[in-house]
C-alpha cells in the first residue's frame, strides 16, 4: 500500500466544524477595527531573513533558532515571516506611508511560521490578529491599542482574562539599565541555568523568563526597569495607566515583563488567559519607537500587538453547530438535474439550498434533509405539483412547479411595509 501523509509536525488543519467560530473571531476583530478606523494590510508570507534578524533581533530565540529560512532558486536568503511588525514597518517605509496624516493605523490576519517545540497551544504554523499604530509617540495611542484587545477578547467572551503591564524605558535608559543588571546576574552566576548564564552579556533581560527556580530566586532580588525609568518614561507610563484605570481596565504593573523580540521601548503589556496552560499568553505588544529607523527609514515611534487566534479559539467554548438549511430538494430519479437548477435558483435568491448529491432514494433524501436541518422540503417526482413539506409540523402542500422559486424564495423576514 502507498504511504500515508499526516500534516508536518506544528500543524493542524482546520475543519469546517471548527471553521465557524473561527471566522467569528475574524468578523468580530474586522468590525472592532472598522469601528476604530483601522485599514487592513496584508503582506508577503516570506520576507528577506535579514528584516527579522535586524528587526526582531539577533540574541532573540526566535532569530537564533526558529525561524524556517530557506535560499530561493535566485540564491536570496528568505524566510517565512516568524511575527508581522517588522515586514508592517517595511512597508510603511517601502510605500512613504510617513507621508500620510499620522498615526497610520493598520491591523492584519495571518498566518505565521515559528519552528518551536510544539505543545497544546504552541504550533508551528499559526495564526494571529495584529494592529499597529505607527507615527505617534502618544500614550493615547498605546492605551487605544491595549483598550481595543481587551474589548476584543470581552466581545468574544473569552474566559480568565488578565493584563500585566510594564515599561522598557527608551533604548538610552534601558543600556544603563541592562549594565546594573549584568552587574547583578554575575555576581549569581553560580546559581543561574546554564542558559541564562550563557545569554548574561548578549541579553541579560530574558532571565526574568526563567523557569528554573535558583534563577527564578535570583531574579525576584533583581532591580527591575520599571525602577530606572527616567522622569519622560515614567510619565508615558503613567498618561497609559490613567486611561486604563478611567476606564475600568484592570492590568498588574509587572516589572519583570520582558518580551520575546528586542524592538521594544517604553510600553509593553501581554493578556493571558486562565483557562489555558502552560502557553497562557492570548497576545502582546507594546511600543517600538525605533524600529522604522533601525530599517532604514524615517525616525518614526510606533506601538502594536498581535494575538494568537488558536489561543482565543483553545481559551473558548468553540462548538457550533452548521447553520441549518432553508430548503432541501429531493427528486425522483429523473428530476435529479431539474431539482439542480432549482437549487442553483434558490441559491442566487439568497436561499440556503441543498439537494442529494449521491443517489439516495426519496426515503433515503427524506433522511438527509432532517440531518441537514432543512425547514421545507420540496418533492419532485413528476410533471405535476411539487409537494412542499414543512420539516417541523409534517404539513404538505402542493406548488405549481412554475411558482417553486417565488414560493421558496420569500423567506418570510422582509417587511415591506417597515
Ligand atoms: P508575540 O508575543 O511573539 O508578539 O506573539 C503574539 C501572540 O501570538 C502570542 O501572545 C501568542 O498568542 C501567539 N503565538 C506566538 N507564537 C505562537 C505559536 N508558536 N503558536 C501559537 N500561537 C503563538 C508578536 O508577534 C509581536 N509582533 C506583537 C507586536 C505587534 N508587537 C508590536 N506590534
């Protein structure tokens, strides 16, 4: 026997059962980011490898060891985009978007590709909902941000939600910063993993993400950046938090907050959700006021996020059941191709038709019309009336075959007199 394939190993199909809630969560985020005016971008699945490595960061895991980079049959270096701020910014600079009245607003859905271990939650192609803000150096535009995500995940219901939320300082503050905290993490150096020990120099930040526990210990003695912020850091902060606490949003200012991708300055934040594991994280973000000039373009502040729609989607209750249908034709042999083009009539009315597509016996169609939840049921079984049977009461009636369209079509919801 031939050999079988299964998905690659990190990835998942989604089926239709499972499709619906999905595209719940993409209609409820498109109307979010109408409402806010919000313009949807959509870039390359693969970009440079450079972008990434200069964008998200040479000392970051991601750079160092997930991303799927392959050379193209024209010897360039590409890779399968591993997050979506960077190539945003690429083409914000790529398309003069500084030029139009700022802050240029854009939001994304998409899949992204990350070669992590997989786990409950964790994949290795996976989707995300993200929004970025670019050309503001306004709290106003990092709390907007943040007020939006939480109304998201409130709109869709998602259970056990929390906020933590920190501050990077600016990149000045943070070097001074990062020197008093090498200072401290060699002076433990024994007590700390191996990992954390080899990564002191290059990035002494991802300590706090330690699960071992002498470094856990080490790092809860540690000073945090939210303790050296200078006075212009400390009041972004604090514009951030009175809109936050104005409008009920309740957050955990966490010092020890770093996230995984080195572009960020001043705010940060992640929401988590009780109702996963291990990989709680919903999404995150926070602002990157120097990312469009690190890729070469205008000095340019911006702030975002991204949330992973398989975590919203694992975090809620996502049985749903398909619509039923409006309408189920069942034929007699020789009316098969009739009750087609009836159904393809019905269709183009806006009627949600079905018919038996695999030779069933009008007992057999009867059956199918109940599993597909049809209202009414046509019969054609010959030149004379169609029967039209209502599913629920069991009533037939006869159609003059001329009048099935009409008849079928009023579905009874227009009111034309309102
Ligand atoms: P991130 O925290 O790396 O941020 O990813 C955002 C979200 O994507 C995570 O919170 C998680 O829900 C989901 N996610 C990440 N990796 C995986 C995975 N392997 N499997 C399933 N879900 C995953 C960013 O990507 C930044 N670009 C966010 C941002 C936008 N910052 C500023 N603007």
């Amino acid at each position: 026997m031939a050999e079988r394939f299964q998905a690659p190993r990190g990835t998942f199909d989604v089926l239709p059962g499972e499709s619906l809630a999905r595209a719940e969560v993409y209609v409820a985020a498109a109307e979010l980011f109408a409402r806010a005016g919000y313009g949807r971008i959509e870039t390359p699945a693969f970009e440079d490898t450079d972008l990434f490595a200069r964008g998200v960061g040479q000392s970051t895991d991601i750079v160092r060891k997930e991303m799927f980079s392959f050379t193209d049959q024209g010897d360039r270096e590409l890779t399968l985009r591993p997050e979506g701020t960077a190539p945003v910014i690429r083409a914000y600079v790529e398309h003069g978007m500084h030029k139009l009245a700022q802050p240029v607003k854009l939001w994304y859905w998409g899949s992204f590709f990350r070669h992590e271990r997989p786990q409950a939650g964790r994949f290795r192609q996976f989707n995300q909902i993200g929004a970025e803000s670019i050309g503001s150096d306004s709290p106003l535009v990092d709390a907007e941000l943040i007020l939006m995500l939480d109304e998201l995940f409130r709109e869709l219901g998602v259970p056990g939600v929390r906020l933590r939320l920190g501050s990077l300082g600016t990149a000045e503050t943070r070097a001074a910063y990062r020197e008093e905290l090498r200072g401290h993490l060699h002076a433990h150096e024994a007590d700390l993993a191996r990992e954390v020990r080899e990564r002191i120099d290059d990035n002494p930040m991802r300590a706090f993400d330690s699960d071992d526990p002498a470094t856990r210990a080490v790092m809860a003695e540690a000073p945090t950046m939210l303790d050296r912020l200078d006075e212009a850091d400390a009041e972004h902060l604090a514009a951030v938090r009175r809109v936050l606490d104005q409008a009920g949003v309740e957050y955990e200012l966490d010092g020890t907050l770093v996230r995984g991708l080195d572009y960020y300055t001043r705010t940060v934040f992640e929401f988590e959700s009780e109702a996963l594991g291990a990989q709680a994280a919903l999404g995150g973000g926070g602002r990157y006021d120097g990312l469009a000039k690190q890729l070469g373009g205008p000095d340019t502040p911006a702030c975002g996020w991204a949330a992973g729609i398989e975590r919203i989607l694992l975090a809620l209750d996502t049985d749903r059941k398909p619509p039923p249908a409006e309408v189920f034709v069942a034929a007699a042999d020789a009316e098969r191709e009739r009750a087609m083009l009836l159904v393809r009539d019905l269709r183009q009315k806006g009627v949600h038709a079905e018919l038996d597509l695999a030779g069933r016996s009008i007992k057999g169609q009867m059956k199918q019309a109940d599993r597909v939840g049809a209202r009414r049921t046509v019969i054609l079984e010959g030149d004379g009336p169609a029967q039209l049977r209502d599913m629920s009461s069991g009533e037939q009636d006869e159609v003059e075959l001329g009048r099935l369209v009409e008849v079928l079509g009023d579905r009874g919801e227009e009111d034309p007199g309102a």
